[in-house]
C-alpha cells in the first residue's frame, strides 16, 4: 500500500467516521477495488489532505460542487462530514445559496431539502 493510499484512509476515516469506511471497504470486490484505490489516493489521500485550505472550506466547497453537478447521492454523506470538518450550518446554507445563483436554483433546493433531512436525522441520533 503506498504512502498516499494510507494517508487517504487516515483522512477519509476522519472524515466520514470509522462506520461509513469500514461498511465501504466490506462492501468491496475485486471488481471496484481499482476505483476505492483510486479515489482513496487521489480524493482523500491528495485533495482531502491538502493543507491549501482548511477542512471547513474543503466541506463547503464539496458540498456546493456535488449540489451544482446534481450529484445529490453524495450530500448527506457529506452534511454528516460536516460534524468533523467544522462547516456549521449557516456555511452550508451560504454554500447552497451560490449554488442557487451560480448553478440554479432547483438543485439548491434539492441539496437543501436533503441537508435537512440529514441534519434531522443527526439531532435524533
């Protein structure tokens, strides 16, 4: 395992939590493993760990990027995310609002309508 695979396992587990990586990692197979390693190594293990910016603004930026693209699948992984990496909830909020003016408004809506959901579901845990 290289240098950049262990650092991105570090980061991704602290992160997203211990329980999301190891039910990832069980889930497995030798089919996918090429893509784990390689988002491992190149999203968690260079982007993730990169000290350019802080873990809050990495969180904002992410968040907004998958909100922009449509990739709602990803958003309350990374809303959860939220608890470690420090962006509070008006960071996410603000996040979302350039989301509405820069990339639309329906997917703005979609990202908020799951982050409440999300953050819901953390108040219960």
């Amino acid at each position: 395992m290289s240098d950049r695979h262990e650092r991105g396992m570090q980061v991704r587990r602290w992160v997203l939590g211990d329980a999301h990586v190891d039910r990832a990692e069980a889930a497995k197979t030798a089919f996918d493993e090429p893509f784990q390693t390689l988002i491992t190594e190149s999203a968690w293990g260079t982007v993730w760990a990169s000290d350019g910016i802080s873990p809050r603004e990495r969180s904002m930026l992410t968040l907004a990027l998958l909100a922009a693209l449509g990739n709602f699948d990803e958003i309350p992984m990374h809303i959860r995310a939220t608890a470690r990496t420090g962006a509070s909830k008006q960071d996410v909020l603000e996040a979302f609002q350039h989301v509405a003016i820069y990339a639309g408004v329906p997917r703005a809506n979609q990202a908020l309508k799951l982050a409440k959901q999300t953050y819901a579901e953390m108040e219960q845990e």
